[in-house]
C-alpha cells in the first residue's frame, strides 16, 4: 500500500512539474503579465454582489460587474484569476513613435454635449487609467487630448489608438487655422475671437475653456512644429505676405470691432480705423513680411515711389497697372483724328496711402476709375479747342497746360501728380503730306534766297577784281608812255609823233579796258540776277540768263568797237587827217618790216654837222632797237 501511495506521489510531482502552469492556472487562479504586455481582463460572471450586469450603454466595467474590466493587469504576477471566471488577453503596450501623436477615441462614457463633436478632457494619467476616465466622467468619442511620444498601457478595450504626423510649417510660411469644434461665430464676423493661453491651438481645451469659436480663427501659426489635435483643428500653409522696398501694405482688416474714423470730418470716402479694427488700417506695413491671414485680411501693395503710366499701345510698366491703358484718340477743332501717346508720372505718399484704397479700393481701380477718364478727356478736350497743325506746333505749352490741370485733379484723390509728358503725336497721313510739302517748299526759298546772296557777293568780288586788274593795266600805261615820251625825245619828229600817238593808244586802252570791266561787271551781275531768278524758277531763269547774257556780249563789242572808234578820231583830230593816213601807213610798213630809206643816210647840204648828225641818229636807233628787243621777250 505504502509502494502504489509513493508511486502516485511521484507521477503527481512529475506531472505538477510538466504542468505547473496550468495547475497554477486552474487551481490557484494564477496569471503572470510579461513584463511588455498588459493584461486586459474580462469577467464572466459575477457569483455574489447586486452589481451583476452592466448599466445600459456601457460596455466596460469599473465596479465589478460582467465583462469588460476597465482595471487592466499591469506586469507581474496575479492569483485568483479563476479561469472559468476570468479571461485575461495579452496585449503588447500602446508605443508612438518620435515624431507623431495619438489620437484617442474613447468606446464608452458620457453622451457628448449636443453642438459639440469633441469629448472634453477628465484626469486619467494619459488615458492609461479607463476607471478613472470613466469615473471623472470621460465622455465617449474622439478626446481633444492625445498622447505624445512614449510607452503607454492602454486599455484598447476602451480605447482606440490612430497615430498622426506632427504638424510642421515650413520657413515663411505661416498656418491658418480652423477649429472644428467650440461656441458658434458671433453673428456678423467671419472668423472666431481671439483667444490666449492655448499654446498655439495644442491645448484644445484650454481654447474651449476659453470661449473660442469654431471656424476661422484670426490667429496665425508660424514656422515650426506643433502637436495638433487634427480632429479639432485644421491647418492650411500659406506664404508670408511680402511688402516689397518702395511699397507699403494697407491692410484691410475683415474682423474685428467696429472702430472710429480716425481721418475726421474732412475725409469722407471710406472708414479708416486703428490697427486690429474692422476696416482700413490707418498705419501702413512698411517693406517687409507679416504672418497676415489672408482670410481674415487683405494687404494692398500701394507703390511709394514714382509710378509712370503710359497711354500708349507698344508700352507698359513692369507694374502692369497701365495694361489696359491705350493710345489716346482725338479730334481737332478742323475735324481731324489723331493719335497721340502720354504719360503720366504720378506719386503716392505713404501716409496718404490707406485714404487712396479707403476710397478706391485698389490701385488698379485709381487708375481705371480717376487717371484714365481724367487725362483722356483733357487731351480730347484740349484737341478740339486747336487745329491739329496748331496743336503741334503748341505741344510744349499744352503739356504744361495738362500737368498744371492733373495736378489740381489728383490733389483732391490725395495723389500727388509729378509730371504729365506727351509722347509720340500721329497726325492724319494727308495732312502730314501737306505740312511735309511746304515744309520743303520753305527750305527751297531759303536755299533760293542764300543762293541769291552768294551771287550778290561773287559780283562784288568780280567787280573788285576788274577794279584791280584795271589798275595793272594803268601802270603798264604809264610806263608806255614814259617809253613813248623817250622815244619820241630820241627820233625829235618822229619820236613826238610816236609819242603822242603812243599816249593816244595807252589811253584808248585804258578806256577799253574800263569799258570791258564795266561791262564783265554789268555781265557779272546779269548773270547773278539771272542765277537767283533761275533758281526760282527754274525755266524763266534759264531764258533771262541767256537774254542777259547775250545783251552783255553785245554791249562788250560794242563798247569795244566804241572805244576803237574813238581812239581813231582822237588821233586824227591830233594828228590831221594826212599825218594819220601817213601814221598808219608808216605803222604798217614797220609792221612788216619794209626798208624805204637806208639805214643811214649822209648828207652835206648842211655844212660839216650832217655826216655827223647821221651817224648819231643812226646810232641812237640801234641803241633803241637793242631796248626794245630786251623788253619784248619779258612782256611776253
């Protein structure tokens, strides 16, 4: 008996040994929980107590009952867990990773308030803790906390775990926000109030707490990243709104309170506030960038420097306000259209910069509503108080007429006008043949006109030149005579004959030669009246140079033959007809070189001086022939 006892104790601590476990399961209830898991328990049946189910809608446990248990079994080791009462699942822990959030949606607690979608946040040590939840009065749905990086044991029979990216906004960039839950936009804004101490939208409940609104939110996210609850709140990344140099920013503000016109009485065409009230922002934005919510504001980039804008079809600034502007098209007072191109410089001081957009909106609707109707009108205005040919000849008085009349208009819309320029003016093409054609019928009259007076001036010289010319030849005269008078001394008779014949021919020359000087001159200046007149026109001229000319040629030889004739009467009145007969005679002959006499003759009759008396005159001519030889080559 003691034998068959000690072998069922042996084959019992055998089997106890193989199946510890499971006896230590089934008899004494024990689990152990891994030291990475948790142990979600779920309770069968309840023997004993009132509390045997679960109140309606709810599906976790916190006091005892059936089913699932929110107490959850952290690592370690456990006793009475009796496994026809008790099941216990392993589950691994909730991790999330470096960089992401959990969003937790709870499966059971209170109804969430009606007009809200988010359940509000009770202590329950980040969700690890489901009776506390349940017990502070946790509400079923989506939870506006969320848990961060880290380990965590949840219980997932109460909770479900989605992880989300961290929200990241880039470098200029800014995030506009939208909640998706709190109290309605007050009537009349477009976005919700705004509200501090809630992190930057991270701590929903604290915006909630505080009263915010839900929809567009007047607040801006900058760069960076952020845990958001993207069940509560939404982010849409935007560029910084730049404020280019030599611009500022009027800011149109869509929110806010209604505010004060702070431009007084004076200014009457918009409402003009201080920064953060409905309405145009009195303070521009210098250049720079701003983190404006393009929702909520609108920023009017207004230039502060020069502006030049071109009416003008080939033209346009790189500022494009002038796109639709186009060449003017006007009409003289003579009925003509033509076109002409302007420009307009215009400048808006930056102070004066929100009293433009409070009155106009835009600097595309200035242009188009104030400087496009203003200048077009003036310059059709002001063509039809001129002929077209008038009003060009007038541009620069008309363009300070036009900048003196914008400047006054444009003071009044708080724009300072710098300069109004006209450009290019096209006047009808058969006018401007017209105006070309007597253009150049006027430079040919000039051109006649100095032609004229260039002739005036080379007779003149002519005339100068005759004078001179005349007087070489009075001094070649006065050395003839000279001659003459020496020669005449030397042949007695004969040498006063030659003599006064001599001074007779010198003077009949010098007449002759006068005479011809007058008439070169006379000739000169014909021909000069006949050039002007000619050039004039053309034709007549050609036919009064050739009448004068021929006239002058006419009064030449008979000037000559004049003076010829005259010279003969003068030496035979001096000479007596015979003598000159005898002259003339005795001239040929020289001319041809007929000896008539010998070359010296000798003769008695005189007593002992003849021979001598001849051979001295025969030796006086030789000397005289000798001189006159001499002399001839050089005159030639």
């Amino acid at each position: 008996m003691t034998t068959i006892f000690s072998f069922w104790w042996i084959i019992l601590v055998v089997l106890s040994v193989l199946f510890y476990k499971f006896v230590l399961r089934v008899f004494f209830g024990m689990v152990i929980v891994p030291e990475n898991r948790i142990g979600l328990v779920t309770k069968k049946f309840v023997l004993f107590g009132a509390d045997r189910s679960l109140p309606d809608g709810r599906i976790i446990a916190t006091k005892g009952e059936a089913g699932f248990q929110a107490q959850t079994l952290a690592p370690g080791l456990y006793w009475g867990m009796w496994i026809w009462q008790y099941s216990v699942d392993m589950s691994p822990f909730t991790i999330i990773p470096e960089g992401k959030i959990g969003l937790v949606l709870s499966k059971d607690g209170k109804e969430i308030p009606t007009g809200r979608i988010l359940a509000r946040k009770v202590f329950s040590d980040n969700f690890q803790d489901a009776k506390a939840f349940l017990d502070n009065g946790g509400q079923k749905g989506r939870q506006t906390a969320f848990i961060t990086t880290g380990s965590y044991r949840i219980n997932t029979f109460l909770f479900e775990i989605v992880i989300a990216e961290q929200v990241k906004i880039f470098e200029n960039m800014i995030g506009i926000v939208t909640a998706l839950d709190g109290d309605p936009i007050p009537i009349g804004q477009i976005a919700g109030k705004y509200v501090e101490g809630h992190n930057n939208f991270q701590d929903c409940d604290e915006f909630l707490n505080q009263g915010g609104n839900r929809g567009l939110q007047p607040q801006v996210m900058l760069a960076g990243s952020y845990y958001i609850n993207t069940w509560a709140i939404q982010i849409e990344q935007n560029p910084m709104t730049d404020v280019p140099i030599g611009y500022v920013g009027v800011v149109i503000s869509y929110i806010g309170e209604d505010g004060l016109d702070v431009t007084g009485e004076h200014f009457k065409h918009g409402n003009i506030v201080s920064k953060g009230q409905r309405g145009v922002w009195m303070e521009p934005l210098g250049p720079g960038k701003y983190a404006l919510n393009k929702y909520t504001t609108k920023l009017e980039a207004v230039p502060t420097t020069n502006l030049v804008l071109n009416w003008a079809d080939a033209r346009s600034e790189s500022h494009n306000l002038d796109h639709n502007l186009s060449t003017i098209t006007v009409r003289s007072q003579d009925g003509f259209p033509f076109n002409l191109d302007v420009s307009q410089i215009i400048h808006v001081p930056a102070n004066e910069a929100p009293k433009v957009i409070a009155r106009f909106g835009s600097m595309t609707n200035l242009v188009s509503q104030v400087l496009e109707p203003t200048i077009g009108n003036y310059f059709r205005n002001s063509a039809q108080e001129s002929d077209v040919i008038s009003f060009l000849s007038t541009r620069k008085e008309r363009q300070e007429s036009a900048k003196n009349h914008i400047k006054v208009v444009l003071d009044e819309y708080n724009v300072n006008a710098v300069d109004t320029l006209i450009g290019d003016i096209v006047p009808p093409d058969s006018l401007m043949k017209t105006l070309t054609d007597r253009k150049i019928a006027e430079e040919e009259q000039k051109t006649y006109q100095t032609q004229k007076m260039a002739q005036e001036q080379r007779q003149g010289m002519e005339k100068e030149t005759a004078i001179a010319d005349m007087q070489k030849e009075i001094v070649k005269a006065s050395q003839s005579v000279e001659i003459a008078q020496r020669t005449a001394d030397a042949t007695v008779k004969k040498a006063e004959g030659d003599a006064t014949s001599l001074k007779l021919n010198v003077n009949a020359e010098a007449e002759a030669t006068k005479m011809r000087a007058n008439a070169e001159a006379e000739a000169t200046k014909a021909r000069a009246g006949a050039q002007a007149e000619a050039t004039k026109l053309t034709a007549s001229a050609d036919a009064e140079r050739i009448s004068k000319t021929g006239l002058a040629e006419a009064e030449k030889i008979m000037a000559i033959g004049k003076s010829t004739a005259e010279a003969y009467q003068l030496q035979v009145s001096a000479m007596g007809g015979d003598n000159f007969t005898k002259y003339k005679i005795t001239e040929e002959i020289g001319k041809g070189n007929i000896k008539v006499i010998p070359d010296v003759l000798i003769s008695g009759a005189s007593g002992s001086e003849g021979g001598i008396s001849g051979l001295l005159g025969m030796k006086l001519m030789e000397m005289m022939d000798t001189k006159t030889e001499k002399e001839e080559p050089k005159k030639k």
